[in-house]
C-alpha cells in the first residue's frame, strides 16, 4: 500500500514540474497570423504555377518576346466571295468625233495619245452639203431681214391707212415665212455640229470657208483612236463616220462575272476591293449595276462597279479579282486568327492573367480573312494574347513534357 501511495506522488510531481515548465516557455506556441497567411498564399499560387495550362512569364519576358494584347469582343466578320472581272473605260466618259455628212479630211490636228479639252477643234472637214446649208442660212438671213423691214413699214402704213388691210395681212405672211425658213436652216446647222457662235459668225467669213468644218472634242480626255487618214472620205454607209475616239479615265468601270448561287448577295451600292491579278495594286469600288438577267452562254450575271482613278494608274483592259462582301449575323466573340494556336488538336487562346498566361482551349465557328468567331471556352472582354503566341505554345508544350516527365 505504501508502494501505491509513493508511486501516484511521484506521477502528480511530474505533472506539476511539466506544467512549470511549459509556462517558462509560453506554451501552447501560437505562430504569427501573417506568417500562416503567407505560407497559405505562397502554397496556392505554387499549386497554379504546377498546375497543367497556366504560363508563367514576367513582364519582361512578355515585352521581350514581342507579345501583345487584345481584348476578346464582338462584331460582324468581313466575309465575302470572288468574282473575277476586267477594267473597261467609264461609258459616260467616252466621246467620239463623228460627221454627219459625206466629207473629205483636211486636217487632224490631234495624234493618239494626245490631251484635248471639251470644245477644243481637233479636225477640219470640206463638205458640199456643209456648203449648201451655210448658203441657206444665209440666203434666208437676207430674205428674213427683208421680209421684216416691209412688215415693219407696211404696219406703219396701215396705221396712216396708206395701204389696205389685205395687202398688210399679206406682208406680214410673208414676214412669218421667211423667219421660219431662217429658223429651220439654223436648225439644220445645229444638226451639222456648228456652235451659236460659228452660225452667227458666218456673214463674216469668206466665201471659199462655206465648205469647212471643224470638229471639236464632245468631252475633255485622250485621245485612245484615230480611225482616219488626211483627205480620206467620210461620212457615208459603208465609209468611217468617226475620226477620234476620246476616253476620260478619271473614273473607270469593274466589269464582273458573278455566278448564280452568288448573285442574290449582290446589292447596288455596296462597296468592293478590287486587286489587279499578278500585281499588288487594290482599290474600293462602287456597284453601280446589278444586271437582273444571266449571260446565255456563261451563265453569269454582269456587275458593273465604279472607282476613282485620278492617276491613270489602272487601265482598260487589266484583268482583275473582286472580293465581294457577304452580310451575315453578328458575333459575340470574335479574335484574331493571329491568337489561335493548335495544342493537341485543339484550338487554344492564351488568356491573359495576373502573373502569366491560360491556355485555354476553345471552339470555333465562322471566319472570314484575319478573324475567327469563338462559339465557347472565352468570353467578351477577356484579355489574350495575339501577337507571337507560338512563343506561349512553345513554352506551354515545354511545361507539359516536364510534367509528363515528373
């Protein structure tokens, strides 16, 4: 018994000395809340740096690697089909210098390739039948200037009743028919190609000029043909009626082939992107022309389209490429084709987060020439990457043959 009572003294002694000596030593230990914190923190973002598609890079190495950014949102894709075409002169700026009359060629005074202004005289013709209506008009000039000065003086006398009545009545007559015989040779000049200011110009001129004519330019432009020689004949069937053909290419024509299916896409006023084939030349056009029936031997509709070209630089004749636009429904997200990668057969973009990158793999829909529509996996306003993202596939390829090997 007394075994017993020494030995539960000896346990309660050892209990009293443990807690002595915890107290000297502040037990229980509590550690700081800021260190438990940390560790905390520091445990969670090596778990997401280890974590499979997350990148880590600092900022230096973004800008180094030529990366940059852009914000993932919606729009509506550039799509759009081709429709192959050629260059023709504007047909509003086309003008030939034509006679009306058998004539003869006496002079040319403008040669191909030659810069006329509206109005300018580019030729002179001899022809009988110029010669003939001059001699009227002028003969009905005379007559008319006549007739009026008798009626005139006979309205006069007639007031004084000096003359009867009856004989007034047939001067004036008189006086009407020869100002309609004057109105219609002047018409008939006018019909001939003379100007106001030739017709009343031709009681000055010598008589030996009633057989000349001169040509002048319907429209200003170059001259792009000249279908006669000096002192050839013109003027009647089977014979040139035309001397120069005048172009003006400060405007100039796409004629377009654009196929069945492709037409009922086609509106007048939309605007198109014009490259010249084998050359690095574009431009934007303006359809103008929509033709509603289809070429019988082709099958394709005519599209005319019209451009400024103020500088010559395109020409008649240049076989050219149209990219025509498509409408289409809007996207909700639309990125660069520059910001997709391929990683294991799927398309991926590169989120952009506080400290690295996500790849992210995503699904596709429509695409026009340099966007891509995202139907999942990123959402409007997120921040990826969009230039140089092989440099991220190739970091995040390296990532995961490390974790492959671990």
């Amino acid at each position: 018994m007394k075994r017993v009572v020494l030995f539960f003294a000896g346990v309660a002694a050892g209990i009293a000395l443990v807690v002595v000596a915890a107290g000297w030593i502040g037990w229980p230990v509590r550690f700081p809340a800021a260190t438990q914190e940390t560790a905390t923190t520091d445990a969670k973002t090596e778990a997401r740096h280890e974590a499979p598609g997350h990148i880590e890079l600092s900022e230096d190495q973004v800008r180094e690697a030529g990366i940059t950014f852009a914000q993932a949102s919606g729009g509506m894709l550039k799509r759009h089909f081709l429709a192959p075409g050629s260059l023709i002169p504007d047909a509003d700026h086309i003008g030939r210098v034509s006679v009306r009359v058998l004539a003869t060629v006496t002079e040319l005074r403008k040669r191909l390739g030659d810069v006329v202004e509206k109005g300018e005289i580019v030729a002179a013709i001899e022809s009988r039948e110029v010669a003939d209506a001059k001699s009227e008009y002028l003969a009905a000039r005379l007559t008319n200037d006549l007739q009026q000065t008798l009626y005139a003086r006979q309205k006069t006398l007639v007031e004084t009743r000096i003359v009867s009545e009856n004989e007034f009545l047939r001067t004036r007559l008189t006086a009407n028919d020869a100002q309609i015989k004057l109105d219609g040779a002047r018409q008939k000049l006018f019909a001939l190609g003379l100007s106001e200011a030739e017709i009343a110009d031709l009681p000055n001129q010598p008589p030996e000029s009633l057989r000349t004519q001169f040509l002048r330019a319907p429209i200003s432009g170059r001259v792009s043909e000249r279908r006669v020689d000096l002192g050839g004949l013109i003027g009647r069937e089977g014979q040139e009626s035309e001397l120069y053909v005048i172009v003006n290419l400060d405007d100039i024509w796409v004629d377009l082939a654009v196929s069945p299916e492709d037409i009922g896409a086609v509106r007048e006023g939309v605007s198109v992107k014009i490259r010249a084939i084998g050359t690095e030349d574009e431009a934007n056009a303006g359809v103008i022309f929509v033709s509603p029936l289809l070429d019988r031997e082709t099958r394709n509709a005519r599209v005319i389209a019209t451009m400024p070209n103020k500088d010559h630089r395109w020409k008649p004749g240049t076989f050219v490429t149209a990219e025509v636009p498509l409408s289409g429904a809007p996207s909700t997200v639309i990125v660069s084709k520059k910001a997709l990668q391929t990683i294991k057969g799927t398309p991926t973009v590169f989120v952009r987060d506080a400290d690295g990158f996500e790849a992210r793999s995503v699904r596709t829909g429509r695409e026009d020439d340099d966007d891509i529509e995202i139907v999942a996996g990123l959402a409007a306003g997120e921040t990826i990457a969009v230039q140089n993202t092989f440099t991220l596939k190739a970091e995040f390829e390296k990532d995961e043959a490390e974790h492959d090997h671990d």
